[in-house]
C-alpha cells in the first residue's frame, strides 16, 4: 500500500502489527483488517479574492465498512496528504470499536491554511471540497465532522452543500453542526470534556487529588482549550500551555478566563501578559502531573519520551507519541497514559449523539449528552484498565488490541465483502 506511505502511516501500521502479534492474528486476516478499504483524491479548484484560480488537494479515507457506516473528521492544514488522512483513518475505527459505536473509521481533509484564507475563500474551499465529494459521504454511507482547523461553521457549509445536492435540508451527513442547524448540544466541548474525564479516572487509579495536582497542555484550540477548563473545573493548576505560534508558562496557574478573552481577540495563545513565553520543547519537558498533548501527531518520540515529567500522559491529540516514544515510557513505567484512541474519544462518541438525534429529529438536553457520554467513556476505561492488568499490557496496547479485535471478529463475521 505504497500510496500511503507517510511517517503517521507507518507509525499506525506499526501499532497495529504489534497488536496483531498478540491476538496471533492470521496472516491472511492482518492486510484486510489493517489498510483502509477505499480512498478519494480530489482536486478543488477555487477562485481567490485576487481573482486567480488556485487548486487545492483533499482527501478522503473510508478504513472499513464492517460495522456501519464510516465516521471521522476533516483536517485543514498545510500538511494534509493521503498518508495522515489513511491513518487517522485507522485510529478512528479502533476508537469507534473501542467505544462501541456502530461505525468503521474515516478520515479527511484539504491541505491548504485556513489561517491565511479569507472567510470568503474558506467557504469556497469548504463547499467545493464537499461538492467533490458527494458520491463517497452520505447519513448512511460516511459522515464527516471537524478536525484541526475545521469548525462548526464550515460544517454547517458541507451540510447545506450536500442538502442543495439532494433537494432536501440532510442534517445526518456530518456532525459538530451549529446546534440550529440539528448539532448536538454539547458536541463542541465533548472531546476536551472527554479527557477531563478520563484524566479524573486515572487520578482515582494513581490516588492523586485534583486540586494539588497540575496540568501542561499542548495546543490550544477546540480540544486543548476545554480539557485546560474541565480539568481547572475540579481543580488543576494549569502551568502551562501553547499553540502553533508558541507556548505560555505560569508556576502559579494561568487564569483560564482571562486567556480565553485574549484568544478570542487575537486568535492566538501569544503574548498572553499573565504568563511567561516558553518553547514548546521545554513544555513538554515541564514538570507536572498531567501532560495533555492536544495539538499534532509526533510530540513525543525516543528523543525526549526519557525527559517528561509528568504522571499522566493524557493524550487529547491522535497519534502524539510515536512507538519508539511508546517503548521508552513503557519501561520506565511511571506515566499512566490515556492513549488518543480512547483519551479523545468523546468527540466521536457525541458525533454519534448527534447522528443519532438527527436521524430521529428528536433532540437531547446537554445534561442527558453528558451524562451518556460520561457513562460509555467510564465502560472503554474500565475494559482498558482491567485488560491492561489482567494481561500486563500497556494501556496503549490494551484499548487497541481492544479495538482491533472486534473490526477483526466483524469481519470475520461477515465475510469478505466489506
Ligand atoms: P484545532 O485546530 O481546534 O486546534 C489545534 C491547536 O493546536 C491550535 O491551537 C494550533 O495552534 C495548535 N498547534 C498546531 N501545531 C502546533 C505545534 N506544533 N505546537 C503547539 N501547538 C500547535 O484542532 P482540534 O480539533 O483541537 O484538534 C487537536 C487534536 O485533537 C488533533 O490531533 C485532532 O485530530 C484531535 N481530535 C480532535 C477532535 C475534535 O473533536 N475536534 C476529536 C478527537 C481528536
């Protein structure tokens, strides 16, 4: 599967080797369960403000159509190619089967910066990308959601793009929709609730109490920003935190809401006056309780996994540790992770609320959204944690192999068609 080939590909193949060798998976299951069952390149030509044509690349990736329908979000970001989109793709249906979801995983995207598009431009971009699209997504065939640098406004474009396609309002097509639009309440903070939640877990696991522990969060933005709140709620000390244009530090806390302002002014982390500047190398590399890297794949390799100083690894983003990081943390033992595949999963996990009210057209308070999604996140960190001792695996290890196994038995429930 050459066409893949990219360092986040590898790193997923990898993973999922690993996991393989333990169920001793057959090697005639392991290529049908591991690569992505179809793809879409597309080009999306858009006219410019300037006047000028540019083309753009999109990508989406359908990894298996065993379970369900697919699911997964859509990325733009410069560097968006096929490879990352494939295994995104993947670790979306480990956490869609980790969680119970009746879904296989998706992925997609555009490589383009929508920092430096004009809202005009983003929209284009955005409708012309689901235009091209149309054929592959669908309530009952795929159904995207956001990702980094995508939002509920550019859902709510795809969503009516589509409902022009059809000839009739398609709510179901795509999920973190504006809630007037049949988003669900409670979709735009799920994720970053998720790891608050799951972070409050492994404290119980650790016997650490919340208001003396403190937390360092890489990536401020939809994921990073509400796991910063939700765990400041129960009484974090945030120390540290950082986005793409740099980091902030702060040994006696940073006052969330002031920075909140400051973000929603300036769109950036940067030159926040209550806190000092900090690489995001020496953040990482900050003595805390909880690490919570929430931005980008790669963070956390062989060549600092030694150097961290934190207790709980909480991985909000996916795919932030590579494997070779994953060795060094296992042995030396003494970080309790929260793997992205279960850590990030309440954002699926309420994208699929959200299909679900839609396809009924029968709408939940938040306090129901929560209160579901509290108790599935409880159920995927009760069967990682006790297969994780039951088995002595890490816990990386335990919610894939979690995952993979019930894509695998699916599949081989079903037969060779999907
Ligand atoms: P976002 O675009 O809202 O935020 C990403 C943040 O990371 C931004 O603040 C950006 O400036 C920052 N960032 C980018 N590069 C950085 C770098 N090199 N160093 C430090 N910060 C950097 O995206 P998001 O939706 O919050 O997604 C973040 C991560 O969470 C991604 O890995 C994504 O796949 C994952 N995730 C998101 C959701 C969701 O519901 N949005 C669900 C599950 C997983």
């Amino acid at each position: 599967m050459d066409i893949y080939k990219h360092p986040t590909f590898d790193m997923a193949c990898e993973q999922f080797d690993l996991v393989a060798d333990h169920l001793q998976m057959p090697q005639e299951h392991r290529e049908r369960v591991k690569f992505p069952k179809r793809s879409l390149t597309v080009a999306v030509p858009v006219r410019m403000d300037s006047g000028e044509v540019k083309v753009f690349s999109g990508y989406r990736v359908q990894h298996h159509l065993s379970l369900g329908p697919t699911k997964g979000g859509l990325r733009f970001h410069p560097d968006v190619t096929l490879g990352e989109v494939a295994a995104l793709a993947m670790w979306m249906s480990w956490k869609c089967a980790l969680t119970g979801l009746p879904y296989g995983g998706a992925k997609g995207g555009v490589a383009c910066d929508p920092r430096k598009l004009s809202i005009g431009e983003l929209e284009r971009v955005t409708r012309r990308f689901t235009q091209e699209i149309i054929p592959f997504i669908g309530p009952q065939i795929d159904i995207p959601a956001p990702d980094v640098g995508s939002n509920e406004q550019m859902m709510a474009w795809i969503m009516d793009s589509y409902s022009i396609h059809a000839g009739h309002s398609v709510p179901g097509v795509v999920t973190g929709k504006p809630v007037n639009l049949g988003g669900s309440l409670g979709r735009r903070e799920a994720t970053g609730r998720g790891v608050g939640f799951l972070v409050g877990r492994a404290m119980d696991v650790l016997g650490l109490r919340a208001d003396q522990c403190t937390a360092v969060v890489q990536g401020y933005g939809n994921v990073g920003s509400i796991a910063a709140l939700s765990m400041a709620k129960h009484g974090v000390k945030i120390i540290a935190v950082s986005d793409v244009d740099g980091g902030l530090y702060n040994a006696d806390g940073i006052d969330l809401n002031a920075l909140n302002d400051h973000v929603a002014a300036r769109k950036t982390v940067a030159g926040f006056a209550g806190a000092e500047p900090i690489s995001n190398t020496d953040l990482l590399e900050l003595k805390c309780d909880v690490l919570a890297p929430c931005a980008l794949e790669r963070q956390i390799t062989a060549a600092n996994a030694a150097k961290l100083q934190c207790r709980i690894l909480a991985e909000g983003a996916n795919g932030p540790t590579t494997p070779d990081g994953d060795v060094i943390i296992d042995q030396r033992g003494d970080i309790f992770l929260i793997p992205d595949i279960l850590c990030n999963s309440g954002g699926v996990v309420v994208s699929y609320f959200e299909w679900v009210q839609d396809l009924q057209s029968f709408f939940w308070s938040e306090a129901e959204v929560v209160d579901k999604l509290f108790r599935i996140l409880e159920q995927a960190f009760t069967a990682t944690w006790n297969l994780s001792k039951n088995e002595k695996l890490s816990m990386r290890m335990a919610a894939l192999t979690l995952g993979i196994k019930r894509v695998w038995e699916a599949k081989k429930q079903r037969g060779l068609f999907p």
